[in-house]
C-alpha cells in the first residue's frame, strides 16, 4: 500500500468512526431516544472507535455500498451502545423514525466521505507535483572560491592544546 492510499485509509477509519458515533447520537436522539448517559457515551466512543480501525484497515471498504455497510455497522454499534446504557430501557427495538434516520445519516455520511477521499486524493497529488520544483535546488552561475589563510601561527595551536584539563578517558583504577 502506498503513502497515498495509507493516508486515504486512515481518513476513511477515523470519519467512519467519528461520524458513526455522532450521527449515531443524533440519529438517535431525533428518532425519539434520549440523551446519553456517561456509560453509553463510553460504549459508544469504543465501539465506533473499533469500526473505524478496522475500516481503516481494510481494503475493500474503498467502494460506496462497503463504505456504506461500514457505517451501517457502526451505527448499529452505536444505537447499542446508546440502548444499553440508556436511563429508560427501550431495548434494542427501534422506532420506524429512527431507522429512517439512521438509513439517511448512513447514505449522506458515505457521499460525504468518498467525496473527501477524492479531495484528499487530489490535494496529496498536487503536492506531489509542486513541492518537488518548490525544493528544487538552484543553479549557482559563478564558480564558489575557497580562501585558504596564508598564516598560521604555530604559537595559537600549541596554546590551545597545551590548555586542555585533565584525560579524556576514565582513572585508571577504573
């Protein structure tokens, strides 16, 4: 795998993860759910956080209806996780608006994310293009001259030799 496609894939898990968990939150709450507690929130950034590493993993999610079923299980984990550790126990049963909005946030968050990787793709390639005429090194016209000094006092390198403290190496009982 390339840096490129590394680099995509990793976009990918971290939105796949992210907008599961928050368009699992609002999916749920404007479907009729309440308000997380604690412990689902702690659920939920888990098991979403898990979907998106392995997304991001994977190499056949790169197409809409894998992308699409990604995120259809992340949702599932974090109505789940939402569920479990909610105040009032409705079970895992769903409310007809919920499916409706979890179905929509699936195939809205799936276009949102293919579009990005395409942006990404076209933002890393034309980096690729201009930052190596941007490092480019520039020619010099005029030959470089080196000065040699024609002096060399003896004395000044004697004194700066003679002026050292001590061994380098360690005591000899050492």
């Amino acid at each position: 795998m390339s840096t490129r496609q590394a680099a995509t894939a990793r976009m990918r898990g971290g939105f796949v993860g992210s907008l599961s968990a928050a368009v699992s939150v609002a999916a749920h709450a404007m479907g009729g759910g309440t308000a997380p507690t604690e412990s689902s929130v702690v659920l939920l950034v888990l098991g979403c956080a898990a979907v998106g590493a392995v997304v991001s993993s994977a190499r056949a999610t790169r197409t809409v209806p894998a992308l699409a079923g990604a995120l259809t299980l992340g949702q599932v984990v974090g109505h789940t996780a939402l569920a479990l550790g909610a105040v009032h126990q409705h079970g895992l049963q769903l409310s007809p608006g919920m499916v409706v909005m979890h179905a929509i946030a699936v195939v809205v968050s799936a276009g949102l994310i293919r579009a990005g990787e395409r942006g990404l793709e076209s933002a890393v390639s034309a980096l690729h293009r201009i930052l190596p005429v941007l490092f480019a090194a520039i020619p010099v016209a005029a030959p470089i001259v080196v000065g040699v000094p024609a002096y060399r006092p003896r004395l000044a390198r004697w004194l700066l030799v003679g002026a050292r403290v001590g061994t380098r190496g360690p005591p000899l009982a050492a």
